[in-house]
C-alpha cells in the first residue's frame, strides 16, 4: 500500500498547501482520503483524475471537504469527455444527512453509507470505522490489506480511549496533530503532538505518521512532543518530500 500525502494543513491552506487528504495506492486501485481546500491540484501531481476510484470521507468539516464540489466537477467534465467510464465511489456516513446526499448525484459519484458497525470493501482493502471525539460526527478509518496489514487514519479527534482498541494491531498511524500541548486547551476537538504520539505508544504501532498540522508556531516541536512519549519512528507528513510504502513486515519510508 503506498500511502502519500496530499494536504497536511488543518484548518486552512497556508500558500501553495492544502488541507486534509491522502491518496492510497495498491493494485492499480487509488483512493482518495478527504479532499479537503487545494487538494485536487496537489492530487494531480501524482495521478490523473480519471484515474481516482473512491473517496472516503471521515467527516463534513470543510478542512476536510472543500474540493469535493470541484472534484464533482472534474468526474463529470471526464465523463462527458469519454475519459472516464465509471462513477467515483464515495463512503462517507449519513449521519448528517444534506451533506450526504450531494455525494449522491446519480450519474458521476456513487455514494455509500458507513459507519462502525460494518466493516466496507473498498477495492483491495477491508475498511473498518470507529466513531472520534469531535464537535461534529467523524469517523477515524483503518485500511487493512490483503497481508493482514493496517494503517489507521484518527481523522479529527480529542483524546478518546475509544481509539485504542481499534488502533491496537495496526503497523502505522497516521495522527491529527492539530496544536502544540501547551496550547491542547485552546484548541478542542484536537490532539496535540504530545497526545499523538501517547496513542502510538499505547497501541503499541510501529511507527507514527502526524498530519493535520497548526499552520502557526513550528510544526517539527509537534515530533519533539511525540518522540517524548513514543520510542518509535515519528515524522511529519509533507507532501513535497515523502510518500510511505506498507509491507507486511513494516512500512518503508521512500523520497520524490
Ligand atoms: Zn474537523
């Protein structure tokens, strides 16, 4: 499984960034986690947009949605242009249920309910959800590949010992680190690096991966504050420098 990020941003873009989105990659199938604002240019660095088969939406924050309307868009136009010959699948749970439906327009994406109680094939992986602590519903995924390998997204969360369980197993986790500790009260909702890497290290992952990152202070303090709690590797996720492979016996971490 490739793992690479796209935006790494919370909140917001800083210039020329993009917020919330990973594409993953294993046996030509390639799917988008969240699409958040910049993150349909930064994903055509890689792919061709008829080239993208699923979207897998943790939650409707617009850090996390913001491109989805022009993602819409870009299906349709190939489409019509006879570049693409399928519709773009989407999961993402109906809890909140306007947003949901403009997932669902008949022809150029086809939308799926999820949620915890069952796990969803999507392309080659088995998918499993588990509700975060949130100001809104969000779902934290687990993809998990045909060796038996898993990567867990936390999506957007504050510390929960929800998490635990159902990140406990998984090779790597690929964490919101949305502010810096000191700072954990100001910013609810959210983990601080601190906090990210204390899931690691109670899980017992191999290694830990920190996105949705401040776009204030120094977001290399957010590793320090991770490393102080966790032994193992821990590094920020740039979609200019690095993109991860998952093997079975471990990820393996290469460069652009
Ligand atoms: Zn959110």
């Amino acid at each position: 499984m490739n793992i690479i990020p796209l935006g790494v941003w919370g909140a917001y873009p800083p210039a020329n960034g993009a917020t919330s989105a990973f594409l993953l990659e294993e046996d030509g199938f390639r799917c988008l986690v969240d699409c958040g604002s910049g993150v349909l240019s930064s994903l055509q660095s890689h792919i061709d947009l008829h080239d993208l088969d699923a979207l897998v939406i943790t939650h409707y924050h617009p850090d996390h949605i913001a491109d989805v309307g022009v993602l819409q868009h870009g299906v349709m136009i190939e489409t019509l242009l006879e570049k693409r010959d399928r519709p773009l699948q989407v999961y993402a749970h109906a809890k909140d249920e306007d947003n949901f439906s403009r997932l669902q327009d008949g022809k150029y994406m086809k939308a799926t309910a999820v949620s915890p109680e069952q796990t969803e094939k999507i392309g080659p992986w088995h998918v499993d959800f588990c509700e975060t602590d949130h100001p809104v519903y969000c779902l934290a995924l687990k993809f998990t590949d045909k060796h038996n390998t898993s990567v867990v997204f936390t999506a957007d969360t504050a510390w929960t010992p929800n998490l635990l369980p159902f990140i406990e197993g998984s090779e790597m986790l690929i964490s919101e680190a949305s502010t810096y500790h000191h700072m954990i009260e100001q910013i609810p909702g959210h983990l601080s690096g601190r906090q990210a890497g204390q899931l690691a290290k109670e899980t017992g992952v191999n290694r830990l991966l920190l996105t949705h990152l401040p776009n204030y202070g120094n977001p290399t303090d957010l590793v320090s504050e991770a490393e102080g709690v966790f032994s193992g590797e821990v590094t920020l996720a740039d979609p200019a420098q690095s993109y991860f492979t998952l093997f079975s016996n471990g990820p393996k971490k290469g460069n652009f």
